[in-house]
C-alpha cells in the first residue's frame, strides 16, 4: 500500500489499496487492509460518514473500485488515470482526514451461516442473507441490527466456529451503535468441542449462558476481555483445565456459574501482574461445585468489599483451611464448602455472617470445638456432617435459631442429651444425628413444632423413648440401645423411607391416554410438553413430602410466565428427589396453551432463555437453582395431529387423492420416458448406474453425483453469502452436506463448459485422485445445462493468502518447510502415482490450500493434461516442457533469515 500520501485539495484520492479481484476477497481479508490504513493515518484525525454504498454479498462498505467511481467522488483525472486498471479501492482524502465508513453487515451474516453450516438443527427458516428481514428464529434485531442469539433446546450438534469473531467490528466502529449478544446455547447436548477464543472479540457481549451442553476444553482467557460481561454461565458441561485468572477482569460481572464441569487447579487472585477472582467485587455468584479444583482457598478471595451472595465450592478437591476471610462478607447468604478437604476448625468470625440462612461445611476433616453460630440468627439449614470436631454436648445456642428448618449432624462427636426447648423451634422440620453419643432418654416434649416430620437418631446410646400422645413424626431409633431392649417391635427401630413419590396430577385429575411423546397436564388434556430437571442447590428444607413446596413452586412458575406473557397453560412437577450432592431434584414439564397441542419455536426460546438466565426467581426457600432443558422436536406444525377429525377427513380425501395420483401418475411416467430418450442422446451419465461396472459409465472411486436440486439446497440456493470466490473455472460456493461435511462447489461459467464426454472424462479421472496433499473429489452435477464439481472444503484459503498476511495465520519457517514438503508429495503423486499421471502445469502459491492443520492440498489441477499410457489405450495430449514452481517474492522471508 502506498503510505506516501501528499497534501492538498487537488489530491483527493489518496491511497490505493492492491487487491487480487478487490470484492471476491473474503471479508477478514478486507478488514486486515481496512487496518493498516487507520495505521498509516494519523490517529487523531476524525473519522468522517461520506460516499455512498456498494453492496457485495451482504457487504457495505463506502470505498468504490477505481474506475467505478460514484458522482459523489471527485477525484482528479491524474489519479484515475494512476489508479486505471488496478484491482483496489479508492479512499477520498482532503486536508488529511479520512472519509470512510464501513457497514460490516455481512460479518453479521457470515458468523450466523457460519453457526448454520457447521450446527445441525438450526431453526428452518435460517434463509436467505437478512437475518433481521427475514425474521430469523432465535435471532433479535433492533433497527435492523442482531442484538441477541437465543438457541435453548434446539437439539444442536456440532462446534462453535471460530468465525463468530466476525462478528467483533460490529462494536470497534465507534459511529456504529451495534450490540451484540450470544445470549444462549443452552440444552444443546450435542454442541461439543472447545470455546473459540475468537469469542473474546465480541465486546459488546453482556450474557454468555451455555448450561447443560457438551463443550469442552479449557475455558479461552479471551473471556475475560468481555468488560461488558454480566453474567457467565458454563455450568454442565465438560470444560477442563484451571479458572482463567483473565476472568478477573470482568468488573461488571454478577453471575459466575462455572459448576459441574472438569476445572482443576487453585482458585486464582491476583498479584502484581496477574488479575484474579478477587477484583470481582460486584459479582453475587460463585458457583464452582463439582469440579477438580484443589490447593487452598486464598484468603485473598474474600473481602470486605465483596458482595457474595452465594459461595458453593462444594464437592472438589480443596485443602486447608477455612479463610476467616470469609466472616468479612457480610452479604452472605448461602456458603457451601462441603465434600472437600478442609481442615482446621472454623473460624468464630463466622459467627457476623447475620444474613447466612444455608451453611453446609460436611464431608471435610475439620476439627476444634463446634463454633459458635447465634448471629446467624436467619440459619434455615445447617449440615456440618462427617467432621472430627471434639466430643461435645449438644449445643445449647441450637435452641435459639428460630428459623432453623433442618439441622444435620452426623458423625460430629455430640453426646448427652437432646433439650426438650430444641424441639420447640417453630420452624423445625429435619433432624438427622446419626452415627453419634447420643444418650439418655429421648423425649421431644408436647410442644414441639408442628412442621416436624423426621428424627433420625441412628447408632446412637438413647436407651428410652417418651412417647406423647398423638405423636405422628417419623422416627428412627435403629442401633440404639432401645431397640435392643425392646427386640426390635417398637415401630421405630425400623428403617424408613423418606423419598417423596409427589406428582402435580395426583392433585388435579386421572392422567388422560394420550398417543406417543405427548403427556397429560393438569388440566386433563394431551401436548407436547417442554421438559427440563430444576436441580435447587442450597434448599432450606427437607420434607419432600410437604406438598406446600410442590404447590408454591408451581404457582410461582406459572405467575412468572404469566407476567413475561409466555405462552404457558400449565406446570406439572414431578420424581423428586434430594440427590447425593444434597441437590433438590425435580422434573418440570410445561405445557402449552389451550387449542395447542405444541409450542412454536419462539415459545421454547422464551423459556429456555427466562430460566436459564435466572430471570425467573423461586421462593427463597428454595435457594439458588439451574434449569436443565431436554431437546424440543415437536415444533408446531412439525408433526402429525392428534385430532380425531383431521385423522377422518384426511382419509376420505386421500381416497379421492389417490385416484388422481395414479392418473397423473401415468401421465408423468410417459413424458419422463419421451425425456429419458432425449436426455440419452446428449447426456453421457444418462445411463449410468452407479451399482454397474461397465466400460461404458464413468468409473467413480469415492465420489458421487449431485443433482442440481440437491447441490440448490446445500448452497442455499447458490446465495451470495455461500460465494467464496470466482476462479478460471467459475464461481465456487461453500455448501453442507446432510453429513455436516462442508464442501466446495465449483459451478462452470458457459465459456469453461466442456462437452459432455470431455466433462465425464475429467470427472472419472478426477475421482481417482486420492491423497491427504491434493484436494479430494467428492463429486459431481451434470443436468440442467450445469456442469458442476464439488471438492472437499478446506478452511485455511490459499498460501498465498498466508505468505502476504491475508489470512492472519503465521506461518514459521517449520511450517513453511512442512508446507512445502506436502505440496512435493502432492506433485510426486500427480506425476508418479496417479493413473494415469497428471501434470500440473500451473503450480502456484494461489493454488496451494492449507487445511484446519495447515497442512498442504494441491487443487486446480481438473484442466491439466494426462501423461500418456499406450499401455492402457486412455491417451490425451502429451504435456510439452517442463513444470515451473510459481511461488511469488515475499518480504517477510528475508526477515525470518
């Protein structure tokens, strides 16, 4: 690019950018060039809107190719004619500002037909290149700008694409106003693979929700370049590796869900030069249970200035000590550090923590006396189970926890008596203290809480029971001494069950019979419904028998999508269950409205979105919860009714449907014949069978014919935003196989059109070619007047696009030797190996390709000459010369010396 600018008015264009066909270059290649020119400008000069627009392929931008210039640019004849037949771009310069705006709309729809080509399942109306005009589903717009990307319970496969940076220039143009958000993927278990650190481009990013999908691979520090993130939530999924310290900074983030995955490592904070977990001193949530995650809990972590909610580091791998810290967080209200491997005794200074009302600390290898807890004086549940602390008496500040709900302490060393004044907690519903010393005379009194429905006194020394009159709690004595005196007939020297079998229909009506894959609602009646696990982390209750809990949930649920004007007629909630992690576990089926029997895809999105971005808040008593949705395939309108009606009167028409079909029938079959006698004479694939081994079809060795119908639909109708660019031959489109193979296809302009024993002749060749450094044949179209060829698609574009920096990939000098070593080997087999041979004859850098492995593919060979074979009587002309390696100077190599 020329950097010797000039002043002046006469001068007004004033740089020329080379390009190689300037608007069949892909859009990152033009953006890279966009850059050095803000580069060579000085950069306090203003960047001004000016020009009008030229539109390629969903691409805006103000520059005009030279000699296609606007009325509205008036540059001098001198420059024109300086400019005349080069392939570039014309930027309009006076008095040194630079007049230019550019519209990236079409990073905008390469990043959404990108996720479309590479994930199965996307909704099917993601058609044509306006994802705002044409009302894409999932997709958000506001003034014709994506705003939002909500996918929940699509049934997605596949892998994020690293292309979803694309859509980064949409926020580094500052005369632009464009935000944008992937706001959720989730319940998609067939999305796999790693996040692409090219997701830390996205700047405008406020919510990044993938719960309950299938990535993997460590969490991409990039993250933590998203200054506007909010909430992140990576919670169910398979992501390994340490927490990346980078995701300290992330001052605006609220919500950090990083639960039930793979991490391993310490927890990191900062230092001098790193960032950590402790400068998120506006963050409410850390959720970082059932991972690996070992070393100490960094006091650093905690501080006065911190505005935790939640802490649940429960069920890892961490060690020492309880950080007194911890007692500096006054908002505190529920901490989990249970199933690790603390040690030490808990810090008194827990005892501030006044607005605590969940505190599990079992499962570790703390010790000391029990501490002392009055000032937590909002406790619902407390479990310090399976510790070593010292033998002690039963606690007397338990009796004056008021709202204490279930107390669990087995295995703690308390011994004595139970206080009758404990059992007349208003409150209490669960007491569990097995595995304990326990002695004396168990009597609960007459007036102990009328919540109360469990005492489970298991392996204790109790040697008497009071029994009162009407007492109905449930409970268990067994491996006391009592029950060995009373030999085991007492009721309460047997072990109970204590799941619940709840289920909201038991309450409404019988279930109704309903056809396969629709259940019965409430309301009696058969849907589809929207079916997902509600897994409560830190419940403060116990009784799963209590049908108060089912009824207020449902309610709650219902209320909340009432208000958000989702299309809900009713919520059943069923099998619960309080799971090994103490996680209350429920199954939730939501319904859709009457006169449906299915939700629309908007409906499922809705929901999915709403409670898994936490908008929906259950009652308190329930704690901090995540939503995991099953797939959705039963779309209105996507599958066969139900209703008896349409049953009857489809078949009565189809009677009348099918006297017609047959004579329709008869007329279609004699025209396709006269056709197939027409096709015959001027298509040489017209008789060809591929299950057939005669010498009169083309022998194909791992391809295919496409037809043209097919080929449509892969291409998306040939669409501009499927081109990636115009070769000798045609244009070549990206296109995806029902596989989920992407390809190549290469449609023939008239002049490159062969005659039609020519074009099988190449192709029957062609489909020969095998080897990992030469570009595979997957097939080919031949109708309709279209010869087309379809090759596998390689993603890394040309070398030569790599040698001048196009493409952004560095290539070493080891990569480069590796390179050139893969095009030797796919020379050697064109020349060598092939039958029959194959000469090149036009071996340059363009026509080099690099794989996802940078690996070398040799392509463009289809119109090179065969080597001569008498032998086998399959003869063309014989190549005259030699070969010549085309490779062009590049700067770069010299400085790599």
């Amino acid at each position: 690019m020329r950097e010797n600018f000039g002043r002046g008015a006469t001068l007004e264009c004033i740089a020329a950018v080379h390009l190689l066909n300037a608007f069949n270059e892909d859009v990152g290649t033009i953006k890279k060039l966009f850059s050095r020119v803000y580069k060579v400008i000085n950069k306090e000069q203003e960047v001004v809107l000016y020009g009008s627009f030229l539109e390629k392929n969903g691409f805006k931008i103000s520059c005009l190719s030279a000699g296609y210039f606007h009325s509205s640019f008036t540059c001098s004849s001198t420059v024109k004619s300086r400019l005349n037949g080069m392939e570039s771009l014309c930027f309009l310069f006076e008095e040194c500002h630079l007049m230019l705006e550019i519209h990236f709309v079409y990073d905008v729809v390469f990043a959404l037909n990108s996720l479309k080509y590479v994930l199965d399942n996307t909704p099917p109306n993601w058609i044509g290149s306006d994802p705002c005009g044409s009302g894409w589903e999932g997709v958000r717009c506001t003034n014709f700008r994506v705003t939002t990307i909500t996918l929940t319970s699509m049934g997605l496969t596949g892998m994020l694409p690293g292309d979803i940076e694309s859509l980064s220039e949409l926020q580094t143009l500052k005369n632009l106003t464009i935000s944008f958000y992937l706001r959720d993927l989730s319940y998609n278990k067939g999305l796999t693979g790693p996040i692409p650190a090219s997701i830390g481009n996205l700047k405008k990013l406020t919510n990044l929700i993938l719960i309950g999908s299938g990535f993997s691979g460590p969490i991409p520090g990039t993250i933590g370049s998203l200054q506007q993130l909010v909430m992140l939530s990576l919670n169910s999924n398979g992501f390994s590796g340490p927490i990346p310290p980078q995701l300290g900074n992330l001052s605006n983030l609220y919500w950090l869900d990083l639960a039930d995955n793979k991490l391993s490592g310490a927890i990191p904070v900062s230092d001098a030069t790193t960032p950590g977990l402790d400068m998120l001193t506006n963050a409410k949530h850390f959720h970082f249970g059932k991972n690996q995650l070992s070393g100490e809990i960094p006091s650093q972590l905690f501080s006065s200035k911190m505005t935790l909610k939640h802490v649940l580091f429960e069920n890892n791998s961490l060690s020492g000590s309880i950080p007194s810290t911890l007692g500096l967080v006054q908002t505190l209200e529920v901490l989990r550090l249970d199933r690790n491997s603390l040690t030490g005794p808990v810090p008194s200074n827990l005892n501030s923590l006044v607005n605590v009302n969940e505190l599990f600390l079992s499962n570790n290898q703390l010790t000391g006396s029990l501490p002392n807890l009055t000032g937590m004086s909002v406790l619902n549940y407390m479990d310090m189970s399976n510790n070593t602390f010292d033998e002690s008496d039963f606690p007397t500040w338990f009796s004056t926890l008021q709202s204490l709900t279930t107390l669990v302490m087995e295995s703690t060393g308390l011994q004595g008596q139970i206080p009758v004044s404990f059992f007349t907690l208003p409150q209490l519903q669960t007491l569990v203290l097995r595995n304990n010393q326990l002695n004396g005379t168990l009597d609960v009194g007459s007036s102990y809480s009328d919540q109360l429905k469990l005492i489970d006194l298991q392996n204790n020394f109790i040697v008497d029971f009071t029994q009162r009159p009407g007492f109905k709690i449930k409970l268990i004595l067994a491996g006391n001494p009592f029950c060995q005196e009373t030999e085991g007939t007492s009721p309460y020297c047997g072990l109970q069950e204590t799941n619940s079998t709840y289920s909201s229909l038991e309450n409404h009506c019988i279930p109704a019979t309903c056809i396969a894959h629709q259940l019965s609602s409430p309301n009696c009646r058969c849907a589809h419904a929207y079916v997902g696990t509600l897994y409560f982390r830190a419940p403060s209750f116990s009784d799963l028998g209590n049908p108060t809990i089912y009824t207020s949930l449902a309610d709650s649920l219902m209320k909340f999508f009432n208000s958000h004007l989702l299309p809900v007629d009713s919520v059943s909630l069923s099998n619960p269950t309080m799971n090994t992690d103490k996680y209350f576990v429920l199954r939730l089926e939501v319904f859709p409205p009457a006169g449906q029997d299915a939700f629309n895809r908007t409906g499922i999105l809705g929901i999915g979105f709403m409670l898994s971005n936490q908008t929906f808040k259950p009652p308190p008593k329930f704690g901090p919860f995540y939503f995991d949705g099953g797939p959705y395939p039963y779309f209105e309108g996507t599958h066969k009714s139900s209703s008896t009606a349409i049953i009857i009167g489809s078949a009565v028409g189809g009677s009348v449907l099918v006297l017609l079909a047959l004579l329709a029938g008869i007329y279609v079959f004699r025209q396709k014949r006269k056709a197939e006698t027409a096709d015959k004479q001027n298509n040489p694939f017209a008789s060809w069978d591929p299950n057939k081994n005669s010498g009169d079809v083309p022998q194909l060795r791992g391809a295919r014919s496409f037809s043209f119908a097919e080929l449509k639909k892969y291409t998306n109708n040939f669409s501009e935003t499927n081109d990636i660019g115009t070769g000798g031959y045609g244009k070549v489109y990206r296109g995806i196989l029902p596989n989920g193979q992407l390809v190549a296809v290469k449609r023939a302009q008239s002049r490159s059109m062969q005659g039609g024993h020519e074009f099988k002749t190449e192709i029957e060749l062609l489909s020969r070619v095998h080897h990992k450094n030469v570009v595979s044949l997957v097939g080919f179209c031949f109708e309709q007047g279209e010869q087309m060829l379809v090759y596998e698609y390689i993603p890394n574009g040309t070398l030569k696009e790599s040698l001048s920096g196009k493409s952004g990939i560095k290539l070493d000098w080891m990569r480069r030797l590796r390179i050139a070593l893969g095009t030797a080997r796919g020379l050697q087999y064109l020349h060598e190996l092939a039958n029959p041979p194959i000469i090149h004859r036009d071996i340059k850098s363009n026509n080099i390709l690099l794989d996802d492995r940078l690996n070398a593919k040799v392509a463009d060979f289809g119109l090179s000459k065969l080597l001569g074979d008498p032998e086998k009587g399959h003869v063309t002309t014989q190549v005259k010369g030699t070969m010549v390696s085309n490779f062009p100077h590049n700067p770069d190599l010299k400085n790599q010396q």
